[in-house]
C-alpha cells in the first residue's frame, strides 16, 4: 500500500501563481498501487490521446511539452479523473 503526493507550483507570464496538488492512494477495488495508477495511467490515456490523434508533430516529445497543447491537456487530465486521479488547482 502506498501514497503519492505531488505539488506543482506554477507563475505564469501575467505573473499569476497557481498550486496544483495531486494525492493519490492504493486502490482496494482494483488493487492498484498509487505509483501505478499515476504512472502507468498517464502513460495509457497518452497512448489514447495519440490514437485519437492528438499529436500535432511527429516524433517523441516530454509531457509537459504535450501538455502545453490546451487541448492535449485537457484530454489527459480529463481522463485520469475518470480513472480516479485527480488534480485540483487554486490560485496562491
């Protein structure tokens, strides 16, 4: 049994400053681990995002590259939530 925990603290170029926060814990009903789930999870609803032709340019790119693609984002972030891992953002 484990436990992720992951803060990401953000400055925009406006200067705003935002906190992203993840937590994520073993899942008893699937017997997933939370390494696993934010891990290999991420790693499949990018595979998704690509088969449903979410990739602008060819070749191998970080996420937080694809991530810059508001629309990439929002499939991914969308898609964990449906799987049970969640980020919540507020402004700081």
């Amino acid at each position: 049994r484990d436990l992720v925990a992951l803060v990401v603290r953000v400055r925009w170029k406006d200067g705003r400053r935002e906190r992203m926060t993840l937590v994520d814990r073993w899942d008893e009903a699937t017997k997933q681990t939370a390494m696993s789930r934010t891990t290999a999870l991420t790693t499949a609803v990018t595979a998704q995002l690509l088969a449903h032709g979410g990739a602008r340019e060819p070749g191998v790119h970080p996420l937080e590259h694809v991530g810059g693609d508001e629309a990439a984002y929002r499939f991914i972030v969308d898609q964990l939530a449906a799987r049970g891992v969640r980020m919540a953002w507020r402004e700081e």
